[in-house]
C-alpha cells in the first residue's frame, strides 16, 4: 500500500500548489483595453525569430513596420519554438486576453487553432499562413512563392554549367511544393536540356542533414542549388565551402550566410502585407480576406546579390526580367502543383 | 498512523527541497538571460492556477500525459521500457482521424465509440510491434521504439500530405499538410465554454481507475506484473512470459494511441503537423512521478502540465528565450529524481534537508 | 535505373557514409563504455547539443577548431559527472534521469546560444586531411582517405575501446562492474568510481559527436542540432551488441542506407521520398530482427549497486 501512500502524497502537493499560489497577486493583467494610440501586435512562431528564413523574414517586416510608424506607436510581442498546435493555441490565446488586437499566428499549422480561439474574441484581429480559409476576424496569407521560385528557375537554368539545378525540400508539402514547383517551370522554360532534381531531408529544422544533402547533390553534379525553410541555411552553408557552385534563397536574402555563393533571392515583404491589416483593421475590416504575396503587389520581390550581379550576363538578367514582367501583367500564370 | 503521517509529510518536505533546489539552479541561469528569477517564477507557478485559463490550460495538457502516462505503467511495470509513444500517438491519431473522415454520416452513438475503437487498434498495433519484436526475436525495445518513433513520424506525414490531406487544401493550392476536419458531431465537448477544456478529460480519468483494476484485480495484470519483476520467475510459475510482453505493449500502444485520438477528437479537430506536443516523452515523466502507479499517474499528469504551461507563460511575461522552459524542465526531472535518496537513506537525507532549508530561509531573507 | 549506379556514385554514396557514421560512431562508443559499467544514459542526445556548442562557440571565439573540441570535451566530461551524480550516486532511475539530462542539454544549449550568439553564424571548421599516397589509390582512396581528422579519431576509436574493453585491467573491471557489481565489490573494485568514470568517458564522446556535427560538418549551429541522432546512437549500441566491432557495423549500416537514400532521391529515382527518409531506421530493425538469439546485455544493466545488498 506504500503506493497509495505516494499517490495521496501527489495529489495533497498539487492542491498545496493550487491553494499555496492563489494567494499570490497576479502578473497578468487581464481586462481587454483598446489603446487607440498604439497597435499592440503579436507573433507566434513555429521556429526561431533568427532562422533566416521564414520565421526572421516575418519578425524582420514587424520590425519595419515599427520603424516606419514610429516604435512608440506599434508594440510587437513575440512567442517562438511553439511548433505545435497545442503550445501556439495557449500563446495565442493569452495574448488576446491580455488585449492583442492584432495576433499573427506565423504557420500554416495554426488554422484550427485560429479558428477554435477566433470566435472567443471576436473584436481581435488574427492572422496566419500559409492558407486560404479565412473567418470575419481571420486573414489568410499566402505567398504565392511559385512565382520567385519561376524567375529563379529561369536564373538557374542559364548559369548552370554542369546542367544540373538541385533542390533540397524539407518536407514535400505546403509552400515547399508550391516554391519547387516553380522552379521546376522556370529552368524548364530557361533551358529545355537543364535537369531539376529534388530531394527532401524529411525535415524542417535539420541543418546537418541538409548540408549533407547538398554536398550529395553536388558531387552528383547540381551546381546551382535552392531550397526552403530553416534547413535550408545549412545547405547554404555547405556550398559557401565550395568553388563555382551558387545557391538562390527564398524567403529572405541569405547573402550574408555566403555572400559569395548566394546569388539571387526572393524576399518576403511582410511589412506590406502587415501595413495593408493595419489598415484594413483600421477601416473597420477585422478579417475575411484571404491575402495573397505576389510580384504584382510588391509584396514579392527578386533580388540579385549585388556582390554577385556582374556575374550574371545581361541578356540572362533580361530574360528574368521578361518572365517578371509577364507575371506582373498577368500574361503568364506560373502552375500551382495539382495532385 | 502517526508514522505513517510522518513519512508522508517527510516525503512532501523531500519533494519540495528538490523542487526547490532545482528552482534554485535553474535562476542562476535566469540571471545569466538577464531576467528577474522572483518575477519569472512567480509567473511560472501563479500563472497555471491564477485564473480559468491557466487551470483549463494545465489540464488539457494533463489529458495526453495522463493517457500516455498510464500506458508507461503497463509497460514499464511488465519489463519493458516503452520509449514509443510519440509514435504511438501519431498511429492512433491518423487511424481515428481516417475512420472519423471516412464515414462523416454516421451517428455519434456509432461513430465516436469506432473512432476510439480504431486510434486504440492503431496505437496498440504500432505497440504490438515492438512487443512482438521483443517477445520473439529478442529485439531490444529502446531500439525498436526509438526506430519506430521516426517510422511512424515518416509515414504520418505521407498520409496528411498525401492520401489523407483535406481536398479543400489541393483545390486551393495551399497545400498544407493536414486532414480534413472531422465531422462536427463527434468533437469532443467542452466543459468549460471558452476554454479548450473538454469531456476526454474524464475518459481519462476513469481509465486510470480501470488501469489500476486491471492491474491490481485481475489475473492478468497479476501475471503482467510478475512478468516484469522477473520474466524467469514468471515463466517457471507457468506464465507465458511472450504472449504477456506483447499484450503490454500492445496495450500502452493502445493507451497512447487513445491520448492521439482524444488529441485529435478534442483540441485539433484533425491530424495536422506538431499534433504531439512532445507528450510521449514526457508522459514517461509523468509516469514515473506518478511512482508508476495508475492513480498516482493522475495528480503527477496535473502537476507536470502546470509545469509546462507555466514555463511557456514565463517566456511571454518575462521576455526570455524559450530555451530557458526546457533547462528548468530538466533540472526539476534531475533533482525530482534524486530526492528518491534522501527517502531511502534518512539519516543522509535530514543531514542535507537541515542544509537546504537554511540556504533556502538566506534566499526568502534576500527578496 | 541502368547505369545510374556507376562507379562514382558508389565512391560517392561509401565517402558520405563514412562522413555519416562518424557522429554515431563517437556518441555509441561512449554509450557502450557506459552500459558496459552497467548505466544506461538516455542523455546522450543532450550532451551532444552541449558539445555542439560548446565546440562551435570556442571555434568562434578563439578561431581555432582545435580549442573548440578541447572545450567540447570538457563540457562533455561536465555533463556526463551531472549523470553520475544523479544515477549513480543518488541512485535515480537512470532511464527517467537521461531524460532529465537530455531536456537541460537541449534548454541550455539553446539558451546559451541565443545569449551569446543568435542569429545564423558561420565558423571556419576542420578541414578534410588527405592522407599523402593512401588518398591517391583509385576508387577507395577518396571514400577512406579524404576526410577531416575527427572522422579518422572516430574510426580508430573502434579497434582501440575493443584493447581498452578486453586487454587493459580497466576494461576487465568496467565488465565486472556491470555484470557483476557485488563480485567486482568485494574484489575492491569501486563500483561507483568505475560508473563515474565510464559516464564522463561517455559524455566527453558524445560531445565530441557533438562537436563534429557543428566544427566538421555543419559549421555553424541551429537549434535542436542533433535532430535525434543521440538516440540512434544509443539504439546502435544495443545493435552493436555492446562490441566496439559490432558498434562499428551497425554505424555504417545505418549511415549507408541513409547516404544511399540521399543519393536515390537525388537521381530523381521515383518513389516516395518519406520512404526513402525511413529506410536507415528499417534496415537497423530487419538486420537486428533477422540476427535473433541470446542478448549479451551486461547483466547489471540500468540497476544501481547498493552495497551488502544482493540482486
């Protein structure tokens, strides 16, 4: 029975906490309080703020925002490393407690819980994506990544020498797919004879194993490389190391990480997309809309490494910038994956 | 009694200066990120039991470890130390959220007690496995649940970005790798309006009852118990020692793939990435706190919850890295652990407590 | 499918192998010492992170590799005494201890981190040493004899902890204590010292397995770095049946069938990629379940010894 001894033992200790602690004063202040001065904003993360990519192009575009409108205007909270739903669903719904009005949930694994949460606070503004389904206080973003990932396949396909472009993926899904996919189309139609090989490390945050899978795709000649998510940066740091092969990043300018191997990028401009749900908030719009990121908008943009432009050939940088314009003008739509 | 009283109030003190001391080390490194350990802990133990949120919050993560938690005892108590239930959950997850999608029509009588029936088939298979294994081919169980832990892992993710993924994300493009939700009428209900609180919280809870029956007042679980405290022995008394590890295995596999089921049916209404809150590691701590008794299970499922959400509530308040959350996780489990001694050895025991009481009445002298 | 698996791309997929098995290699080797005493660390995952960056952050400061693997294996021996402290010495329940180790290694590496670098930061590494002439032989030069000196330590780690385990006296009582701690007790050998020293042995090889990750092959650090391999590498020591030889096996069984699915997808072989990431995991499972027999596990295995008292 010494057992039963422990459990009773158990039990007494957590009422001991229950009672111990409702005595002490709370930290939190709960009341909801609209500020009409200042926008407080919060961002939830499945990753870290300073990823490189899609996590840190989020918290960098806050960080815009906050600059442009004055720091004493705009307060920003951030929560990170909360890759599952259940952890993000109790950070999300703290902050609208404690009076958030606008709450970026920053993953396309935050949905149900947005939608769970959202009618609870129907005067809070939320946010999340990669998605599209949207509530009267949810907005849907959805960058539209196939279309850098076009302009960069295109880019690829003129500068390999071997003839070969790889792609390290994390996992075959979502905007992975959406970005591959692209690039596919874009080296196709830079050169028809210019091989596309993919391979996934299965992973989003396993750096090792992406620089492992990049050093594979090299020695089996890929000489121009591309991938997304966090993992990505260590496959871009595997080929800092070497000589005559290039790396395109998507999501934010990972120059820095190599500044001689990174040639192109896609950047994510969230500032835009955070600015137009200010506004949108502000005119009365808490939600509904499902926004997408595309070349037309700004929202997109293509960008060499400065460091690296002279090396790309004016007539390659001009059929980028065909390929850009048609897509601006809508003439040419880039192919969604269809299953 | 009055002994008796004695040594449960000693075993409090003990578990208390081991929380205590663990608190102690963990604001050394809340002084190295710059925070204010006082602030930071009053949040991290107020915050969970402060106000329905935090009561709520704590015991949605008590349902998954208490689930997972009483399928460790089976197995632990049987001899097999069972590090699969991350998998096991995933395989009890998808199997429910296959069926539930699958057959949308029928009545919630008929579809919920199938929904459980197949994510306890799913999760108990996946257990089997390694019971199996272990049983007939001497296949040592850490290796063949860590191995099965990214299996399954690989194979769930296939099914919610391949077959199983919601229409709605092909037809839109987004493709985001989750199921369909779930018929409406078969999510669990609330228990508390505005919270996320719901009925798998008593299922739990009466099958920690039922574990326990099964353990101490039946002769299988009498059998079970003896295999684990020594499969020889047990095999001399006439016991089938192989057929008894699978059915343990197959029965935590079973418990944990429910904790993916009541995860599925209750909070996320789908499978979807990051279903898991990391509940199979840490429902073995809950386990072992719980003395791998099915009842103890219970309060220890609570008190590790709290500790979860009040880590996490702690990163909001006090702005640290969420890094800080695990490095207090882990000196609570390691301290925790090591007070076991001090209950064993008294007299070393009174000798060390005399010393931390005093260093502990310095630390409240200098708030 | 002909032609694909030309000879290069064999010599490709045996050199990453080589270059994959290194981390599991070290961290398994120090397992095994330790489970030879008689303790299983499920830590090991944890300890590495540490080690990872500890090596990084002192390549980083002091610019130099070698320091950062000189204080990768003092952090390592740090984290390793914090397990022997807690199973041996206060006897806890070494599997829920592990546990315990693993989550502060994972926290505090990250936290560390983010204090003191944040951010994606990059080191300038070990390099690959090409052995003079050896390197230079066709077809199994460049898989054996191009790589960077920790993958070279890691492989004559095997024959020598096979010398150290069965000829030196350390290694004999390392095997009594974790067989039989009573008869090693009354023989006066200290059980508890040996299981000290094994744990830090095994903690300053896991964080070198660490270190490789983030000075010999990554050069630079992310958080939850190891991504699991701690764990395998434990799986690998009960694969290895608890034999340098047998560690060595499994090691480079694993790491093939995982540079051989690289290279399967990277020739665009179609078949779903998750299977692909699978296949190291089910060829350890199908290889130990088709080798079935006795287990020659040390019999005192994850039981504390407590002294006058018998089994």
């Amino acid at each position: 029975m010494k057992k039963n001894v422990l459990s009773v033992i158990l039990a007494v200790l957590t009422l001991l906490a229950f009672t111990g602690c409702g005595t002490k004063p709370t930290a939190e202040p709960a009341p909801q309080k609209t500020d009409v001065e200042k926008i407080r904003i919060a961002l939830v993360l499945p990753a870290t703020v300073d990823d490189m990519a899609w996590g840190q192009s989020m918290v960098d575009g806050l960080k815009e925002v906050q600059k442009s409108m004055g720091e004493d205007k705009v307060e920003v909270a951030i929560s990170e490393k909360l890759g599952n739903a259940v952890d993000a669903g109790s950070a999300i719904r703290q902050y609208a407690t404690q009076g958030y009005e606008i709450i970026f949930a920053h993953g396309s694994q935050y949905q149900s819980v947005l939608n769970d949460i959202a009618k609870d606070f129907p005067e809070t503004t939320f946010a999340y994506g990669t998605g599209f389904a949207t509530q009267p206080n949810i907005f849907a973003y959805d960058p539209q990544a196939q279309e850098g990932g076009y302009l960069l396949g295109i880019l690829a396909a003129h500068m390999t020498k071997s003839g070969v472009v790889g792609i390290i993926g994390p996992v075959e899904s979502g905007d992975a797919v959406k970005y591959n996919y692209g690039v596919q189309q874009g080296v196709a139609k830079g050169k028809a004879d210019v091989q596309t090989r993919i391979a996934y490390t299965g992973s989003f945050n396993d750096i090792v194993g992406a620089g492992n899978l990049a050093k594979t795709q090299m020695s089996a000649g890929a000489d121009i490389l591309t991938g997304s998510s966090q993992q990505a940066v260590g496959a871009v740091r595997a080929i800092g190391e070497t000589e005559g092969n290039y790396w395109l990043s998507t999501d934010m300018d990972q120059s820095s990480i190599a500044p001689n191997h990174v040639l192109a990028s896609q950047v994510y401009h969230w500032e835009k997309v955070v600015t137009k749900i200010i506004e949108l908030r502000k005119q009365g719009t808490l939600g509904g809309q499902h926004l997408t990121l595309t070349l037309a908008d700004g929202t997109i943009e293509f960008k060499y490494n400065e460091k690296l432009a002279d090396k790309v050939p004016a007539e390659v940088k001009a059929a980028v910038e065909a390929a850009k314009q048609e897509i601006i003008s809508g003439k040419l739509k880039v192919e969604l994956p269809k299953k | 009694m009055s002994s008796n009283y004695n040594g449960v109030f000693k075993q409090i003190m003990v578990l208390i200066s081991a929380l205590v001391g663990a608190l102690l080390v963990g604001a050394l490194f809340l002084l190295l990120a710059k925070s204010d350990p006082v602030k930071a802990y009053g949040v991290m133990f107020s915050g969970p039991f402060s106000d329905k949120f935090g009561i709520t919050e704590t015991l949605v993560r008590a349902v998954p470890l208490l689930l997972v938690g009483l399928g460790i005892v089976i197995s632990f108590r049987s001899g097999i130390i069972n590090i699969g239930a991350e998998g096991q959950i995933l395989a009890g997850a998808i199997g429910a959220t296959a069926v539930a999608t699958s057959l949308p029509d029928l009545p919630a009588v008929m579809l919920l007690p199938l929904v459980f029936l197949a994510g306890a088939t799913c999760g108990g298979l996946w257990g089997g496995i390694a019971g199996w294994l272990k049983a007939r081919l001497s296949v040592n169980e850490i290796l063949s649940t860590v191995m099965l832990n990214q299996i399954a892992l690989q194979i769930y993710l296939f099914l919610i970005r391949g077959p199983l993924i919601d229409p709605k994300e092909v037809s839109y493009g987004t493709g985001v790798p989750q199921t369909a939700l779930i018929p409406e009428h078969i999510w669990l209900s609330k228990l508390i309006p505005g919270t996320r609180i719901h009925s798998g919280l008593i299922f739990a809870l009466l099958l920690a009852v039922l574990v326990y029956v099964f353990l101490w007042k039946t002769s299988s679980g009498y059998r079970m118990r003896a295999v684990g405290a020594g499969p020889e022995a047990a095999r001399y008394a006439g016991i089938r020692v192989e057929w008894y590890l699978v059915l343990a295995m197959a029965l935590a596999g079973g418990m944990a793939g429910l904790a993916g089921v009541v995860e599925v049916a209750g909070v996320h209404h789908r499978s979807l990435e990051g279903l898991s809150a990391g509940y199979g590691f840490s429902g073995i701590v809950a386990a072992l706190f719980g003395r791998l008794h099915p009842l103890g299970t219970i309060p220890a499922s609570v008190l590790f919850g709290a500790l979860l959400v009040g880590a996490d509530m702690m990163q909001r308040a006090v702005n640290i890295p969420a890094a800080m959350i695990m490095v207090i996780q882990g000196l609570v489990v390691l301290f925790v652990v090591s007070s076991d001694y001090f209950l064993q050895n008294p007299d070393f025991g009174a000798r060390i407590k005399a010393k931390l009481f005093g260093e502990k009445a310095d630390g409240e002298g200098g708030k | 499918m002909d032609g694909v698996m030309s000879a290069d791309i064999i010599v490709i997929i045996l050199a990453t192998g080589i270059r994959l098995a290194t981390p599991f290699l070290l961290a398994a080797l120090g397992e095994m010492f330790v489970q030879r005493s008689g303790v299983y660390n499920l830590g090991v995952e944890g300890i590495m992170m540490m080690g990872a960056f500890a090596g990084f952050y002192a390549t980083l400061q002091l610019g130099t590799p070698l320091l950062g693997i000189a204080i990768s294996l003092a952090i390592g021996a740090l984290m390793g005494l914090i397990m022997a402290v807690v199973s041996v010495t206060f006897k806890a329940e070494q599997g829920i201890s592990g546990i315990g180790l693993y989550m502060f290694g994972w926290g505090l590496s990250g936290l560390l981190f983010r204090l003191y670098v944040g951010g994606v930061t990059s080191i300038d590494g070990l390099k690959p040493i090409a052995i003079p002439l050896l390197s230079n032989i066709p077809i199994i030069g460049p898989v054996l004899f191009n790589h960077n000196g920790l993958v070279y330590t890691a492989f004559l780690l095997v024959p020598l902890s096979g010398l150290i385990l069965y000829k030196t006296s350390w290694g004999l009582n390392v095997r009594a204590v974790g067989n039989k701690p009573e008869a090693a007790d009354t023989l006066g050998v200290s059980v508890v010292r040996i299981r000290y020293e094994c744990l830090i042995l095994g903690g300053m090889l896991a964080a070198l397995a660490g270190a490789f990750l983030t000075i010999g092959q990554a050069n630079m650090y992310a958080d939850n770095i190891t991504a699991g391999r701690g764990f395998i590498a434990i799986a690998l020591v009960y694969f290895g049946r608890w034999s340098p030889w047998g560690i060595l096996l499994g090691s480079l069984l694993f790491s093939m069938a995982d540079s051989f699915q690289s290279m399967v997808q990277v020739l665009g072989i179609n078949f779903p990629y998750e299977l692909a990431v699978i296949l190291p995991y089910l060829v350890t499972i199908i290889a130990l379940a088709i080798s079935y027999g006795r287990v020659w596990a040390p019999a005192a295995l994850g039981k504390p010894f407590q002294r006058g008292t018998r089994g």
